[in-house]
C-alpha cells in the first residue's frame, strides 16, 4: 500500500475503530489456484488473533494451508472530495479532486479448526459481539437455537484463527490541507450526506489539537 508518513496510522485506537466499525474483512491468500479472495466478518481477540469463520464448502480452508500468510483488509469509510469544498480554490485554483478514506491491512498466519469447540467458540465470539451491539438485553444466543439444529449448523463451517504479524493502517483524511480547506472538507462531506467520514475527521482533528 502506498502510504506517504502524513498519511500513516498509527493511532491503535483509531485502527480499532476502523477494524470494528467495518469488521467484514477481505481476506487474500496466495494458492495452487493463484490468488483468491473471501469476504468473511472477523473480530480481534486477545492475543493478537482475528478470529472468524467459513463455510465447509468454501474451499479456502483447504486451498490455504496452515500456518500460511493472509492479508485482512479492512475498508473504513471513504467518499470523494471536490476541489470546490476547498475555500483557498477562489483563491489560486491549485486543487484537483481527491478521494479521502480509511483502511487497515493486517497481516497474519492463518490456521483451521474443524472441532466443534472450537467452532462453538467462534460463533459465539462473533454472535455475541454484533447481537448485543445490535439487540442489547435482547441479544440472540446460541442457546436460543434447538441443540440439534445448532449441531448440524456447527458442523457445516470451519473455524479459523489469524496469529497478527503486521499491521499497516492509512488515514487519508486531508491531512496534508490547511485548516480553513480541511475544514471546507468536512462542511463538504457534511452538505453531500456523507457524515460519517466527516464524523471521522473531526474526530482525528479533535485528537490532533
């Protein structure tokens, strides 16, 4: 990734935010079949671990063999930025339109787990992160599904963990720009309905004063 210094993260904070604001990872492996790329949702357990799961019939688990490097790509958000949000622009015309956004590669050693323990943990990982986020007091529990149904769905995926090696994060948040044009940049985002990114920039403005 290209990544100038201005524009490298290392705020772990921020890295969290992005990685659990926009958990669904790109996952990338070399294989005998070239490269390949699934789309799976992950969490980050202690340890250093990103812990998921796929499908039995997805070939990843047995196109990938254990231990090998993966790339996890997790995309935050992002939007276009016009010249004409800059106030400088009236002033010289030396704008050219851009786009902002906020990304994290990580890099790790995948390996596979087919025990329903294992795969029992994983799920329950996931499921307790998003339902409660989502459901609060009325979060779904495995528990609530009947034991035999959960048995077979269990048995239809594999677990898998992620052992962190590297972590390469960007905000390109128009950092490089002046205050009055980053701030222009925000009102921008604001006015096209993109405010969550704009949310992002105050927010690393507001870390940066």
């Amino acid at each position: 990734m290209y990544l100038p210094p201005h524009f490298r993260e290392i705020d772990t904070d921020e890295i969290e935010t992005v990685i659990e604001a926009a958990p669904l990872a790109c996952i990338i492996a070399q294989t005998s079949d070239g490269l390949i790329a699934n789309h799976i949702p992950v969490l980050s357990a202690p340890g250093d671990i990103l812990v998921g799961h796929v499908a039995l019939a997805n070939d990843m688990h047995r196109l990938i063999a254990q231990g090998q490097e993966v790339l996890a790509i997790f995309r935050g958000e992002d939007a276009y930025i016009s010249p004409n949000y800059y106030p400088t622009k009236p002033e010289h015309h030396r704008h050219v339109p851009t786009w902002n956004y906020q990304v994290v590669h990580i890099y790790g050693n995948i390996t596979f787990q087919h025990d329903e323990r294992d795969k029992r943990a994983a799920v329950g990982l996931l499921t307790r992160n998003h339902e409660r986020r989502l459901n609060g007091k009325d979060a779904w529990r495995m528990a609530d599904a009947p034991a035999d149904y959960m048995k077979d769905m269990l048995g239809s995926i594999v677990a898998f963990k992620v052992a962190v090696t590297k972590v390469v994060a960007k905000s390109k948040l128009s950092q490089n720009r002046e205050e009055r044009d980053y701030a222009g940049a925000i009102s921008g985002l604001q006015a096209s309905g993109e405010t969550a990114l704009a949310e992002r920039m105050e927010s690393k403005r507001s870390k940066a004063v």
